[in-house]
C-alpha cells in the first residue's frame, strides 16, 4: 500500500502545534504561573523549553522522519529490544487518551449548553451534579454518568473521523483545529482585558516574584509541564515525524511548534486571569479566592464568569467551550495516530479506517470508567501517576538510549543534512546530560514526595489499584503487544 505524507511541511507544523496546544496551555499553564511566582513561572518555562522541550521535541521529530516509522519500529531500529519502549510510550499515550476523550466529553455537554447557559446560576451544582454526577468518595460506585457517556460517543465520533484516512484526514482536520483556536483566543483577550477589574488578575499572572525562581518546585513543575506540554514521551512527536518526507527541513519547524504552543499558553492565561480579575471585582472578592485550575476552572469558574458577562453572553459561551473542544480534540487524535501508525508499521496491508476504528472502540470502551459516578477520582488519580512518573520514566529512557547507546552522530546528521538552523554539542548536552540528570531528580522528588504525602484525599487501596496497578502492568502489556503483533512483520525482515 502506498505510503502518504504530510501535504507539506506547514501542514505538519500546524498538526504539531495542534497536538501540543491544548488543555495543559487552558488550564494547566495559567494555574501554575498563578502558583510559581507569575512571570518568574513564565520565565522558567522558556528555560525549560529550551533545555529539554525543543531538544527532546528535535530527537522525536527527527527520529520519526529517519526511520520513517512509529514509536515502537523506530525505538527497533535502534536496537531490537528497544522496541518495548516505544509501546510502553504508547500505552501510556492510549491511557492517557481515554480519559483526555471524557474531558472533552463534558466540553461537547457545555457547548451543547452554551447557547441557553444551561448551567444556570449554580455552575458548581451543574458540573458535579448534573454532568459527572458524581458519587461521594471513589469508594462509592454504582451508576453511570449519561451525558459524560453519549459525549464521549460523540467525541469519539469526531476522532475517528479525524483518523480514518490516517494522514490525510488529519491534515484537514488540523487546517482548522489548530488555527481557529489562535483567533478566539485573541477576540476572547479582546474581551477579556477590556473588562473592570482585569488589571487585577493580569497583575496575578504575569508580576515576576523572581524569589520564587530558588524554589526547586517550581524547576520541577516548570520542566514536567513542557514535557506534557509538548505532547513529548508518547511517541505523538515520533509518529508525526514519520508522517514527514525523508527530505524535509526539521529545526525551524521544531522552533515554530514550541513558539506556537508558548504563544497559545500565554494568550490563554490572559484570558484566564483577565476574565478571574473581572470576576472578583464584580462579586466584590479577591482574585485569588477565584483562582482554580484543572476541570473546576472551566467547567465551574468560567461558566460563572460567562454570566457575569455584560453582553453576548451565550456567544462567548460558544466561543470559550469551541475553542476549548478544539484545542482538546488535535490533541486526542494526535494520540491515536500515534498508536495508529505504530500498528500500521506492523500490519501494512490492514486499511487505515479498521486500525482506526477498532483502536477507536478499544478507546471508548477503556474511556467508560471514567463516565461512572466515581470517573472524576480515577480520572485524577489515573492523570496523576501516569503524567508524573510514566511520562517522565519513558523521557529517561528516550534520552538515554538515543544519547548512550546509540551513536547519536547518526541522528545529529540525519537533522542537520536537512535543516539551516544546525544542532550540535548543546543539543547533545541535553539528550546525555541534562534530561536524564532532570528527569531523575524529577522522579526521584516526586516518589519520594508521594511517600511522604499521598496524593489527594484518596484512600491507599484506591491510589495503588488505580494509579500504581496499571503501571505497573505497562510493561506486561508492552511486551504482549511487541510479542502478538511481531511475529508477521519482524519476521518477514
Ligand atoms: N499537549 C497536550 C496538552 O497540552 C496534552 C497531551 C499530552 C496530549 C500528551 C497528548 C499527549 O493538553
């Protein structure tokens, strides 16, 4: 079967950026500055993308484009057994996409309620009740929640769409889904910044308390938020990047993702605390008694904001909770085509569509327990350990295994044959030295602040069975895989 690319390298751009932008800038992005010292944060964050996040974003960008193959093939060409990692890095990916998919999910119920404000006055009420219908601890299940479960149906819908035809339903996808975003944030800045009390929350946001900038926390949650950010670690990177001619320039197109996922975290947060600044002044609080991050921040906080608006009000709606659905959605299926192009790798002659449709189904299925009355809990739990200890665990072995048991010379070349802009000892630096050395304090401050402090209020059967449990079962499942799927192609070699 013919092999398609990207229709040019713009399009890969913007597919990239599609797949980096999304809920981490919305809401992830804003809700740290808040807590990292402002500007300081933001600061930090421009280090951070260019210490690990561009040279990381580099080596899977490039590593796709030369061996012109998924994660798990492109980990094989290495060295065989390297395999395992690149489906540990997809594993992780798909778990991640199945719960992403009930995010968005409760963003299709908001903007099916968006033209009526259906979430009334009591917005908290609305989300915990009438969406999640949420059970009282993760302890107590039993019952489903119908509007998460038909969104995420509908979501899926729109994935699969996305996928279908492999790259070529992509690149249309994202010709939109990653440029319309650009213009709401901008009329939604507009709106935002012109609005009383604004000032107040910008002032939150972007005022540098560079004290802040000794605080090791802040280094930490600085370098995992590129990593997420960047949609890095899951082999997305990787299989866009096989999706890219082996002729293609890779450097700048590398700066003008990570410059394009910066810009929509910026234009987000002003939006954010803008709309947080207004919000205070008019219910006569401070900011930061509003401030929140995560799912209350847009599906409790910004609902009432958008009430409190003056004029249009159903209009913003639409716009905040379309931008929202598609900053998410290039996301989501940038995960699925990872997985996708790694199974396509291994099964050619099998069509796009079915890869699609039954990794599809495999979605909605692992996305139900996230629909139940306690999907929140392991929503947050299963969030929890995957991006703080699976991500960064597979961001060590990338880098160790590209950097030190590789010659990366090969990989260096490959780029700098193609690209004006050069890479050469620095980038080196990263991959060997400081990504693995990053990474491990990373991961080490993390267990052991887990130790001491479990997460959230859960109970300890909860965080081990939902959050250690699966895990822990990433590399069995990996190992399943490479075993199932490569006996027909390996073989063949
Ligand atoms: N980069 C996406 C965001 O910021 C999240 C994501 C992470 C998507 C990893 C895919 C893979 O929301």
């Amino acid at each position: 079967m013919e092999k398609h690319f990207w229709p040019n390298n713009w399009v890969f751009i913007l597919a990239a950026i599609g797949s980096a932008a999304g809920l981490g800038n919305l809401w992830r992005f804003p809700y740290l500055a808040y807590e990292h010292g402002g500007g300081a944060f933001v600061l930090a964050l421009i280090i951070a993308n260019l210490v690990i996040g561009i040279p990381l974003l580099t080596l899977e960008i490039g590593l796709g484009q030369m061996m012109q193959s998924g994660a798990s093939d492109a980990f094989g060409h290495i060295k065989k057994q390297f395999r395992y990692i690149g489906w540990a890095a997809l594993t992780l990916g798909f778990m991640v996409l199945s719960y992403y998919m009930v995010v968005v999910s409760w963003g299709v119920n908001y903007l099916g309620a968006s033209l009526s404000l259906g979430w009334g006055n009591d917005t908290e009420g609305f989300f915990f009740n009438n969406i999640l219908n949420l059970s009282s601890g993760v302890d107590t299940l039993g019952g489903m929640s119908w509007p998460a479960l038909s969104g995420l149906i509908v979501a899926w819908v729109f994935v699969y769409l996305a996928v279908h035809k492999g790259v070529q339903s992509i690149s249309k996808a994202v010709v939109w889904t990653a440029t319309i975003p650009f213009v709401i944030l901008a009329i939604l800045i507009i709106r935002a910044v012109t609005l009383d009390g604004a000032l107040d929350g910008l002032k939150l946001f972007l005022i540098p308390d560079w004290g802040a900038l000794v605080d090791p926390k802040l280094w930490l949650a600085a370098f995992s938020q590129v990593f997420f950010s960047l949609s890095l670690a899951f082999g997305i990177m990787i299989a866009y990047g096989s999706l890219k001619k082996r002729t293609d320039e890779i450097t700048t197109g590398v700066l003008w993702i990570a410059g394009g996922n910066f810009l929509v975290s910026i234009m987000s947060g002003i939006v954010v605390f803008g709309t947080l600044g207004y919000m205070a002044t008019q219910q006569g609080v401070s900011v930061s008694s509003v401030v929140t991050g995560g799912p209350a921040l847009a599906f409790v906080v910004f609902p009432q904001a958008i009430n409190l608006l003056p004029a249009f009000n159903s209009l913003f709606a639409i716009l905040f909770f379309g931008m929202f659905l598609m900053l998410a959605i290039d996301s989501a299926f940038s995960l699925l085509e990872a997985v996708a192009v790694s199974f396509k790798d291994r099964y050619p002659q099998t069509s796009t569509r079915k890869v699609a449709f039954l990794l599809s189904l495999v979605g909605i299925i692992s996305g139900i327990v996230f629909t139940t009355t306690g999907g929140l809990y392991f929503l947050d739990i299963v969030d929890h350990f995957v991006v703080n200890y699976g991500l960064v665990v597979i961001g060590i072995l990338e880098a160790l295994t590209v950097g030190w048991l590789w010659k990366e010379k090969e990989l260096e070349n490959f780029i700098n044959e193609r690209s004006k802009l050069k890479i050469g000892k620095k980038w080196n630096m990263s991959i060997r030295y400081i990504i693995p050395l990053f990474l491990g304090w990373l991961l080490i401050w993390n267990t052991v602040n887990e130790l001491r402090v479990p997460y959230g209020e859960y109970p300890t059967w909860a965080l081990l069975c939902i959050g250690v449990l699966p895990l822990l079962l990433v590399p069995v499942v990996s190992f399943a895989i490479e075993k199932l799927t490569s006996k027909t192609k390996m073989n063949e070699e």
